[in-house]
C-alpha cells in the first residue's frame, strides 16, 4: 500500500470516528430531550388531573371521571360540601389563611372519601361522588364521623360547619349536569335550614 494510500486510509477511518462520534452523541441527545419531554408531559397531566391547591380532583378530571362510572353502572350519588364561615376566616386572617383552612378541608374529605372520588370545583366548593345505589345511612355515617359536617379548626380557632346537598343517579338524572343542579338545590336548602345534609326531593324545585 502507498503513503497516498494509507493517508487516505487513515482519513476514511478519521472521518467515519467522527460520523459515529456524533451519531452517538445525537443519538444520546435525542434520548434524554424525549425523556425531558415526557417528565413534562407527565408534570402538565398532573396539573390537569388534580387541584393546584388541595391535591384533589380537578373539575375536569371529576366531572370526565364522574361520567365514565355513571356511562357503566348508571348509578351513584353526587356530594356538594360547601363550608359556612369561609369569608370570615378570608376577613380575619386573610386569603393565604382561608387557602390553609381549603387544604384541610380537602383532606377531611378525602380521607373520609378516599375510595371514592373527590374534587374541588373552585372556592370552598367540594364534590364526592359515591359509586353504587344511594345508601343515606351510610353517607351520613361517614359525614359525621369524619367531622366534615361540624368541625373545630385549630390554627384559625373557628367552629365552621359544612353544607352538603346530594343527588342520586338514576332517580335524581344520570349526567353530572343533571345531578349538580339537583345537589345544588338541595345545597341551598341546607344552606337555608339547620340540616347539615339535604337530599334532592321534588320540594327543592319549590325554592
């Protein structure tokens, strides 16, 4: 082999080292931007899926959840809990305060709900939908014993009580539209009355 030979050789070899240095080196780039990219995408579906501020369900992903069991089993019960005395915890100690005060409420209810699904519409507004047939004895059961209906909080030293209207699939309607406007209802009568919990009855139109 010449020297002209084995120099052009030996630039071949050079040059293809260097193609498949930075073959790899693309290659590897590539990878970790994917990897990158799907952490990100998994962040963003995270902060679609639940509350920014008390970890539950967000709107969409309850009501989309809520629908997906009420299009399979055509049954279950839709909670409103909306809590009494808010706006004075927001007037006393401010918002940062009533944020707390929203936190701890969510994790009542979720730890009084945890198999069933629990979301933040916005506010002091919480939703629990219960899968199955309504068991009213049951509910108030769980409302009671986890204290959500009528609680002391501590670090705000305020007694605060929570309003809950329910609704119950079929008999009450079987979309979540349905069911909020009737909950609702029953909400307001709650709001309205000394009872902590109200279920929709055809007496709740009349408000």
């Amino acid at each position: 082999m010449s020297t002209l030979e084995k120099t052009e050789f030996i630039l071949i070899c050079i040059i293809a080292m260097i193609f498949c240095f930075f073959t790899f080196y693309l290659l590897i780039k590539s990878r970790r931007a994917k990897k990158r990219y799907e952490r990100r995408i998994k962040v963003l579906e995270k902060e679609v899926r639940f509350d920014y501020l008390t970890g539950v369900l967000s709107r969409k992903a309850f009501i989309e959840e809520m629908q997906e069991e009420l299009a399979s089993t055509g049954e279950g019960s839709l909670l409103i809990f909306d809590v009494n005395g808010f706006k004075s915890v927001n007037d006393t100690y401010g918002h940062a305060a009533g944020d707390e005060l929203i936190k701890r409420f969510g994790s009542r209810l979720s730890k009084a709900f945890d198999k069933e699904l629990v979301g933040r519409l916005g506010g002091d507004e919480f939703v629990v939908f219960i899968k199955g047939k309504c068991d009213k004895d049951k509910i108030n059961n769980i409302i009671k014993k986890s204290g959500a209906a009528d609680f002391y909080d501590k670090p705000t030293k305020f007694n605060l009580k929570s309003c809950c209207g329910v609704a119950a699939a079929p008999e009450n309607g079987n979309t979540f539209d349905d069911l909020y406007v009737a909950a609702d209802k029953a909400l307001y009568r709650s709001k309205s009355s000394s009872h902590s919990i109200v279920y929709y009855s055809a007496q709740n139109d009349k408000l």
